[in-house]
C-alpha cells in the first residue's frame, strides 16, 4: 500500500509539474496508414509494380520499408496505435514478416466501399497516405491513373480528384484529417491543393514518362521525420468534407463502359465518356462509384 501510494504521490506531482510548465501528458495517438506502391522510391514503370514483373520482389521490400519509417516517425510522435491498409493492387504487397511489429496490417480487398481506406473509423486521430500518385491526366507525374487507368476522370462536386482526394473524404467522413502524403512532386501539389499546408514527403521527381529519384535510404529517412512533424502538429489539419448533395462524374476511356455504368439505378449518361450520380447518402456515392467501375 505504501509503494502504491508513493508511486500515485510521483505520478501526481510530475502532471502538476507538466502544468506548471505549461505541458499537458500527450495521449496515445492512433494512426491508420493507407499504402499505395506507384508513389514508393525507386518505383517508374508499371512491370515494378505487379507480381509476375521481374523486380516486383524488391519493390515490395521498399514499398515495405517506407511503411516502416512512417510507422517510426508516428511512433516517434507518440502513437500508441498503427493499422497499414495495404491498398495496391492484389492489396497483398507489404511483406509481413519485415513489417514494423509496433503497427497491425490489413491485406487482401473486402470488396466493399472503403476500399484503400477499409478499416478506418472516427477513432483514429490521423490519416497518412504511403507511395501515392497523382490523378489521370496529370502531366509529368509517375504511373498516373484514378483507380484504374480504365478512367479519365473522377469528379465530385466539380473538383478532379486523385485518390488521396477520394481516400481523403472517406477518412473525413469520419472526422479523421489527412496530415501527410507521400510521392512524386505531382501528388503532392495534388495533395496541398485539397488538404491545405499537409505534410508530403516528396521522394522523387518526375519528368514525363521519367523520374529522378532520392537514394531509397534518404526517401525513408524523409518520410519518418515528415511524419513525426505531421503529427506533432496535429491540430493544425482539418478533415476534408464536401456538403451534400454529393455529385459524382465518372469519365471512362472506353465508351462501353460508360454505357454499362449508365444503366445503374439513378445513373445519368452525360456524354459518350461520362455517367453522373447525385446523392445526399456519403458512403452510398461510394457504393455508386465502386459499381460504376466494376
């Protein structure tokens, strides 16, 4: 009873002292990691990115490691709590065994709504994109696409989104803000563009179809303390939230598919590329939009 009574007297007397100093005891944060591999360093051509390609191996070891120096930097922070969405591909990338044991990891698709952000919940304090890309379209930017590259655009109440945009609003409708992306210097304009003054990390640069790269050690060196930064400036970031109605165009680089979208309750074809849906329901437009591509 007595050490009891000691060790409470101590805990007391450092949170006065934290008071005194102006300090408060940080809480555990927790932190969902949303990981994609065309934005990873190192990464320029699509044979990188897909089991089959002949050095799909070792781009998963970096794609890896650069989810590993995200998870030191927020752990760095004070996250108590990590979940890694492996959301590339066969979402089956990230190699378990050299994953920071400090973080969980969430592999394979649902098939839901969520998609790249399955997981997610208004419990987390923060929302980190790893290894992103910027939208269809976009020039001088690596392996660029919307979801697919089966898309031209995908456009909600008049804004062209990448997938951090989309990804973004699935994490604020849970409250949850965007602090820091990682990628080409194309997403991470993209990125300040719908976020505001985020962190990114930009671990290279591209030049058309090419890019010039940081040395894969400085790009994760970059990342750890860009998220550490992130995060301690939490309060700075808002989530990121449109107003309802949501109106949704989807573009399709194949007019057949645009045609099979358009007959999707309450779809409307707008020209040969493009069918529109509008709805006051968040997750129902993502339903509607995971149909439309399906």
């Amino acid at each position: 009873m007595i050490k009891k009574t000691v060790v409470f007297g101590l805990a007391l007397a450092f949170m006065f002292a934290m008071a005194a100093a102006g300090q408060t005891p940080a809480k555990g944060l927790k932190v969902f990691i949303s990981v994609d591999m065309e934005g990873v360093c190192g990464v320029i051509n699509w044979d990188e990115t897909g089991q089959g390609g002949p050095d799909y191996g070792m781009f998963r070891t970096l794609m890896t490691q650069e989810v590993n120096a995200a998870i030191a930097g927020a752990v760095a922070a004070g996250a108590t709590e990590i979940l890694v969405r492996d959301a590339h591909d066969s979402a089956r990338n990230i190699l378990p065994e050299l994953l920071d044991p400090r973080a969980r990891l969430l592999r394979e698709w649902t098939y839901g709504p969520l998609s790249m952000m399955e997981g997610i919940d208004k419990t987390y304090d923060a929302a980190i994109f790893i290894g992103y890309h910027a939208r269809a379209g976009t020039p001088d930017a690596v392996l660029k696409h919307t979801m697919t590259t089966k898309l031209l655009d995908v456009i909600i109440n008049g804004k062209k989104m990448p997938e951090a945009g989309i990804n973004g609003l699935i994490a604020g409708h849970f409250g949850v803000p965007v602090v820091l992306v990682s990628g080409d210097q194309a997403i991470a304009r993209q990125a300040k563009e719908l976020f505001g003054d985020i962190e990114t990390a930009v671990v290279k640069e591209a030049i058309s179809t090419a890019a010039i790269m940081l040395h894969p050690s400085k790009a994760r060196d970059l990342i750890r303390d860009k998220t550490t930064a992130a995060l301690k400036r939490l309060k700075d970031f808002k989530s990121l939230k449109f107003n309802p109605p949501y109106a949704l165009d989807v573009a399709f680089a194949d007019e057949a598919l645009a045609q099979k979208a358009s007959w999707i309750p309450g779809a409307v074809r707008k020209d040969e590329h493009t069918v529109s849906f509008t709805t006051n329901d968040f997750m129902e437009m993502l339903k509607l939009f995971r149909l439309s591509k399906m």
